[in-house]
C-alpha cells in the first residue's frame, strides 16, 4: 500500500498492515466471548491483562510507559528532547459483552502510528517538533463505574480526581481500589500544567457505530460534531408487597412506574423522528422477587440529539410524563444523577488536516456527526484534535457482532498515521 | 384468657400467652432488618439459624426433632404409640426483606398449641387418637428456589424430590448443596406411605395477607377455598447495540418489550377489576449497563384470580398481546416455565370444625378465600386439613412493615391449638 503522492510524510508498506492485523488478533483474544467479542470492563482482570499487553508492546519498542493518577496509560516517545507531546490514542475497556474494535482497535492504531513514526525519524535526517505519545484511557465506557469518558475526563479537568476515585461499582469497589488491585494507579501526572512535559494537540480513530459510512460506501470518516446528550439515573419508589394477595388498588408497583417509564422514553424518540434516540439500559429492580411487587427500581435513561433545542424540548416532555406516571402508578420517582453535554463541533483546522491526508492517500472522506461520546469529546475542548472514523458493518457497536474489515482497519490506521505526522511537523502550528 | 364454655377442651392461661410473645420476638430478632422485617431466605445462614431456634425448643420440650430429603423439619410428640399423627405448622423462611410474621407465627403457633397438648394430655388421665407432630416446611416462599411451596410440594407428591434437589439459585448453587450446607438434608422420609409414621390430618395458621379481616373487624378466618394462579417465566430477546449511535429504526431493545409486557400485565387487572391480581415482581436485563440497548430481559408474571375461567380468559389474552408485542419491539419473547393451579376448595369439615371451635371460645370468624398459595394448598390434597388466617394491618405482606396485633396473634393460636385439640380427639373420624 505504498503510496506515490509527493506530500505523504510516512509511506505504508504491506508489512506494517499485516503487524497491524496481528497484534489486533492477539489484543483481541484477551477476555474473547464465544460469539466473537470480548468482555474487559473496566479494572477487572481482563481490563488488566490488556494493558499489560500494551505495556509490554510499547517498552518493547523504547516507548517510555507511565500511568497518572487515574490509570490512564501512557506510552512515550521522545523525539524532541523537551518539546510538548502530540498524543493519540483511544480506550482498552470493553462494555460488558462487547466488541472487540469499540476503542481496542483505536489505541492499537495510535500505537502503530507511533511505532511507524519512530522508525521514520530514525531512518530520515530529520526532526518532527513534537513528541509522541500513545494513550490508554482508564474507563472509558463507564459500565462498571459512571460516568463514561472517567479518565479523559479527569485528564481535561471536567471531573475532579478525587470523585472519579471514590465512585463505587455496584459491588462497592471504589475506583481507586480497582486501579490499586490491577496496579494501574501512578502517584503523579504524566502530562500537566506544572508538569514538566504539555500535550499539543491529541487525535484519536475509533469505529463509526452507526451506518453513515457504510451507506455511503466512504472508507474514512471526518468528526466535524457531537450529538448533545442527557443522561439520567431514576429511583422509582413504590412499596413492596405479596404480588398474589395485595388487591391491586393497594399496590404502589416501582416495577410498573418503571415500565411507564421506558414505554415513554420510546415514544419520545418515536415523536420526535430522527433526530432523537433514546434508551434505558440499565434498570434493577428491588426486591426481585416472583411474588413480590417491587419497591424500588433504579434506571438510567439516555436521550442524544444533534439539537440542544429538540433534546431541551424532550427533557421538558419527559419531565411532564414523569409526573404523571407518579399520579398513575402511585410512585416517587426521583432523579439522582445527570450527566449532560451540549452539541459541540471538532476544530475544522483538525478537520481540514485530515481531509486532505484522506486526499493525498487517494481515499473518499466525509464528514460525519459521533452520536457517542468518545475521549476525544473531552480532548478538544483543550487541545486541537482530530477524530476519525472507520465504517462498521451494519452499524452493530456494543456488542459481540461488532466488525469492521481488514482493509478498513488498515486504511484508518495510515490515515492516522499521516495525520499525526504532519502534526508533528506543525500542522496546527 | 381462660374460657368457660363446657365444651373447650384446652384452657389457655395468660402466661400461655406470653410465653408465645416472648418467643415470637427471639424467632423475629433472627435475621432481622432495621426496617422490623426479617431477611431469611430458603437454606441461607439465617434460614439455618432460625431452624436451630426451633430445633432447640422443640428437643428441649420432649419432642423428637427429624429432618426429611427435602429439608422439612419435624417435632414429632408420640402421645399414642403407633398412631398416625396430626400435622400442624407453616414456614420460617422469609422473602427478601420480608415481614416477620408470614410463615413464622404459623410455625411458632403450631409449636406452643403442641406443648399446650402435651402438657394438657401429661395432666390428664385420658389419651388421644392421634400423635401430633410440628412441621417447618421447607422453602416456602420460592424467592431463592423456585417453585414456591417446595418443601410440602415434595412431601405430598406434588414435585418430583430429584427435581427439587437439582433446582439451582441465580448463583448455580442446588437445593441439595444448599440443604446439606447447613446440615438439614434428612436421610430418609419422616412420614410415608411405608414408613412406620402416617398423616391423618394438617392443620395451618397464617397472617391474612389481605385486608378482608380488618375490614370486618374480625379475628379468625376460615379459609374455605384458594383463588387460582397462573405463573410464567418469559425471556425477551432482542439485540445488543449501542444506546446513542444506533438508528432507533434498527433497535430490538428486550427491556422496551419487557416493559411493554409489564404495562400489559397490568392492563389486564384494570380490564377484569377486583376478580383478578397480576404483576410483574423479577425482572433481570442482560448486560444491564447504562449505554447498552439490552439483549435479553427475564422476567416472572403471576395472574391470579377467583374464577378459573376468568383466568383462561386472561391468558388468552395475554397471549395475544405478547405476539402483537413481539412486533412492536421487535423482540421475540419466549415462554420458559409455567407453574399454575387451579381454585380450589378446602373441605367443608375443616372450615365447620374451625367455626365451631371459634363459636365455642366466644371469637367471630369469617370465611375467606386466600389469594396467595399456602403449605396447606398442597396438605389439602391429601388429607383433611384446616387453614386458619389472623388480622394482618393494612393487608401489608412481603414486607418489611407487615404487621398484626398482639392479641390477634394470641386468639389465633388459642383457636389453632383447640382445633388440633379436637382433632386429635377424633373430630374428622
């Protein structure tokens, strides 16, 4: 896959696809499922053994590994002596049950980049401006421990440290315990203010999860947006009785509020067309018991838009049903968590860069609008970042089925590959 | 509390009384919750703590204490030697943060009405036609092992033993690991068609789980029939995706189709009113994560009522909208267990020995019908048998709050232990 054009900094040979494809192989047969995906959540062994593996590939190649506070792990290469680092990277954790390219193949690309980086600089008489460096972020998908995006998070300073630590999973382990019994948790920041290296500027490639490439038949996708999001957590407070004997004019059922609930949610989508997507994914019910009514469900909605007005107009209308589903199955319904992001837009110089990268190589692009959150959602509010997308087949994302090609995989890494080259080189400058 | 009336033939004395508060309060403190409940499910810690209470106070009053295959326990008094016995008891395990009362004043009335006889029938010189013998069923409550009524389902022939003993828990735990983990898996039968022991009679005492007593202001209830149940377990299956990037259009979301059934459930109690009581009490999401459409949701629906046909017609019913469901989510729902029953009568002799006994000791008695299943809906089948309810406030069982009067609890067990009295004289001969 070497490449003609005059301006391409890195040429890709047919060796570095087939590493590429390798090491992918071999990160995903930690914590595979059965049906193809895998199952790594965030601090538990799985997730341990996966960057153990990282780890061990990078020191094996002169990168400098170090994790910060928060078990984000890094992996650096200093090409510069003391200049600001360009970083890249994506998240090893996995939803439980889920696929094997959501993140992993992100961080496995960036790390390739990296590594092809490293050899050109030592092959060419030349010196890049910055450093590089390859980033794990910690918790990314946020199933085990809320909120998603901890460790990037924590990184830009939108969550303090202190209370990403002390979030509990529902065993009760505190994140600071889990990264403590997978030996994930540093004593200092690896990038920071006072610190001794900065970071310049971040890009990060990750699978579509939706089907706009796919559709389109376009191999490389350019983030220009985010979708808004709202995220809640509910109790739903009834009162717990025997399900056969208590005359069902005396019930307060938290499980049937609930079901009024997640019924309604859908309907908002359904009003509201496209431009709407909503979910409850997580509900449990307490007791749980066959022939007990329930008195207590905690859920989590998701509502995503790429308007702040419509997503303000849903919030709104799902306030008001909520109250009337109070009326109607005689329950509380609390809400004790939010976790809300307004629509925001990728730097379009990061946009440009990669668009003309895409050019150079021969490859279609197009703009594209990420209905997930992604570590990169939290990188640009501090740093010029690019984000790109590969296609997903179908769409399929936070499951086993998951699946992107060879051919796509291959082809996202080069264009990261030649995107952080020329940042390197000042692109942003 | 002593009576006049020529006919009764067991004074019961103040200090009865108290001793039966006294020990009811010890039996409560064992597993108990702040919330004045007691969590004490089948062949867990507590289940085995509170069995040992009862095995102690029965050995320490002459009875012999026995354990059977399945776990039920027995305190066996030979009043004549070789005669069959008559059965009296209930159950001490308890749903999850369940009331204090339900099962275990049954059990604690039957063992004071058999001391009360034991002592009656040391004082006087005359002798019964029948042993009478304390029973602790097992598993009752079918909250950690289903099917409910375990342990007098197996005593009478109803369920298989080897079903009951390879019946697993959420965490793949047996009935039998757990019974010989707390050492109450009996070597043999107790009582049997060929065993030395026989049955003659059973006689029961419960909480009302309702409210018919209360608001009747009367003391004792004659349960002359049950309502009938049908109880299904159902899997949704649907399609693992991601919460916010998936089209709404290529969702199958099992938890929306889940909570579609639970909204239908109890739409079918609205339509047929008082004659039919149905929930949703379990209901468990795969993977359940807070950005996860989920795969798979089971759950437990309980249809009970009055009228078999009724309830013909309310599963027809059900079953036509479940298919319209499957479309409308876009989920298939698979039904994988059933447990059902049909209404059925108590004999008529046990309700007007009851009557008498009430009428005789200057208490009012109603007839009722019981909702909920009990150990005697199994006895009942095989021998005659007298089920008896006490005021329950509020109706409130399952529950932490449950709760009946003290003096009720006292003219219960008076009335439960003059009926036995008169059985064992030959009442049902």
């Amino acid at each position: 896959m070497s490449n003609t054009h005059g301006r391409v900094v890195v040429d890709v040979e047919q060796a570095d696809d087939i590493a590429l494809l390798a090491d992918f192989a071999a990160l995903s047969a930690i914590g595979a499922t059965p049906a193809g995906g895998v199952e790594r959540q965030a601090a538990t062994p799985e997730d341990g053994q996966t960057r153990a593996w990282l780890q061990a590939w990078l020191a094996g190649r002169g990168f400098t590994v170090a994790q910060d506070r928060v078990g984000n792990l890094f992996g650096l290469l200093e090409l510069v002596p003391g200049a600001p680092y360009v970083l890249a990277g994506s998240h090893l954790d996995s939803q439980p049950r889920g696929g094997r390219f959501d993140g992993a193949y992100g961080v496995l690309a960036a790390a390739h980049a990296a590594e092809r980086l490293r050899r050109h600089y030592a092959a060419v008489h030349d010196r890049p401006r910055y450093n590089i460096a390859v980033v794990d972020w910690f918790n990314e998908e946020g199933s085990r421990f809320k909120p998603s995006m901890m460790g990037s998070g924590v990184f830009t300073g939108a969550l303090p440290l202190e209370q990403a630590l002390a979030t509990t999973d529902v065993g009760g382990v505190t994140v600071g315990e889990a990264l403590d019994a997978m030996g994930a948790r540093g004593e200092a920041d690896v990038f920071g203010e006072n610190a001794r290296r900065a970071v310049a500027a971040y890009a990060e490639i990750h699978i579509e999860q939706g089907r706009e490439l796919e559709k389109a038949g376009i191999g490389i996708g350019l983030v220009d947006s985010t979708w808004a999001a709202n995220k809640y957590e509910l109790s739903v407070l009834g009162s717990q009785a025997h399900t056969g004997a208590t005359a069902m004019a005396d019930r307060r059922d938290a499980l049937y509020g609930a079901a009024l609930v997640v019924v309604a949610v859908r309907e908002l989508a359904d009003r509201f067309g496209l431009d709407l997507h909503t979910s409850c994914g997580q509900l449990t019910v307490y007791p749980n018991s066959p022939v007990v009514v329930a008195r207590e469900v905690h859920m989590h909605l998701d509502l995503r838009s790429p308007s702040d007005e419509l997503l303000a107009e849903a919030d709104e209308l799902l306030r008001v049903r909520l109250a009337e589903i109070e009326v109607q199955a005689d329950v509380t319904i609390n809400r004790t968590y939010a976790h809300t992001w307004r629509g925001q837009v990728y730097q379009p110089e990061g946009v440009e860069l990669a668009r003309s990268v895409a050019t150079d190589l021969g490859l279609a692009s197009v703009e594209v609008r990420t209905r997930a959150g992604h570590d990169s959602t939290n990188m640009k509010d501090r740093v010029p970042t690019v984000m790109l997308f590969v296609p997903s087949v179908d769409g399929i994302s936070h499951a086993e089925s998951e699946f992107t090609h060879d051919e796509d995989l291959c082809r996202g890494t080069q264009v990261l590959t030649e995107t952080l080259a020329r940042i390197l080189q000042g692109a942003f400058d």
